[in-house]
C-alpha cells in the first residue's frame, strides 16, 4: 500500500522556472518510490493544457474552473499535503495549503489522518507553516521522512 502525496508549489509558469525544476525533481523522487504515489500530477495537466493552445493564466474561464477542481480534488484524495515552499510567488499553493489545512482540522480528532509537510529554504516566510505538521529545510529530508512514514504505516 503507498501514501498517496499531493506535491503544492508556486505556478510554474515558463518551462525553464526554477520552480518547475523543483517540481519535477520531487515528481521524480515520488515516481520512482515504492511506498509513495501522486494524488494528482497538476504539471503533466498543465503541459497538456499548453500543447492544446490553452493557458491556465489566460485560458477560458471553465478550463481554469475545471484545473482549480481537479487540484483541490487531488488536495482531497491525498494523505499527505506537501507544500514546497516557494520564495517568491505562490498564491495557489497558499490557497491549496488552506483548504488542506481546513480539511484536516474538520476531521474528527480520532480520524484525523491528513498530514501537512511543508520544505524548503523559505518555508518560514509565512507564519501560516507553523500549523503544519512537520517543517523541513531541504525537499530531500522531507521526501526523506515521507518515505519513513509510508513504511511506518503500511
């Protein structure tokens, strides 16, 4: 059995972002796990959406309406939210962490599962990561500790 994770990070925008590097750095990390897997893979949705002459920031209103579910249903379906901290930018990923926070405080106390990660050198630019569950410098020590959890838990 695997965790499923969902991965948050800020919009990647152009295809040689810093930020989509580091995407797809810890997309490959979780690929090639045994014990994690991907509640949803937002980028390879954007890609497509790109090759198909669509664009998230301009695009028509019910394709944007329709990548906004398909993300919080990716926050819904996972164990783990983890939020790679960006140092600039972010807004849905913020937004993503806040409605992964909301559903895990609404869980019962004896059923609540749902862990919040966040990593990164910037994860302290917001007070908001103190309510996380478990805060780390590095995205390697964090998958790091995924990965530890997994097992404890299968």
């Amino acid at each position: 059995m695997t965790v499923k994770v969902y991965v948050a990070a800020a919009y990647p925008g152009r295809a040689d972002s810093p930020e989509r590097a580091r995407v797809e750095r810890v997309y490959k990390l979780v690929r090639e796990s045994m014990y994690v897997e991907l509640s949803w893979d937002w980028l390879s949705k954007i890609d497509e959406a790109r090759d198909a002459g669509l664009n998230e920031k301009d695009g028509k209103t019910a394709f944007r309406a329709q990548a906004a579910i398909n993300d919080l249903i990716g926050v819904e379906n996972a164990a783990v939210f983890w939020l790679l901290a960006p140092s600039i930018g972010g807004r849905g990923c913020f937004f993503e962490s806040g409605y992964a926070y909301v559903l895990q405080r609404m869980a019962p106390k004896a059923t609540r599962s749902k862990l919040l990660i966040v990593s990164g050198p910037d994860w302290q630019n917001t007070i908001f990561t103190e309510l996380f569950n478990c805060k780390f410098d590095s995205d390697a020590v964090a998958f790091v500790w995924l990965t530890q959890h997994a097992l404890a838990n299968r």
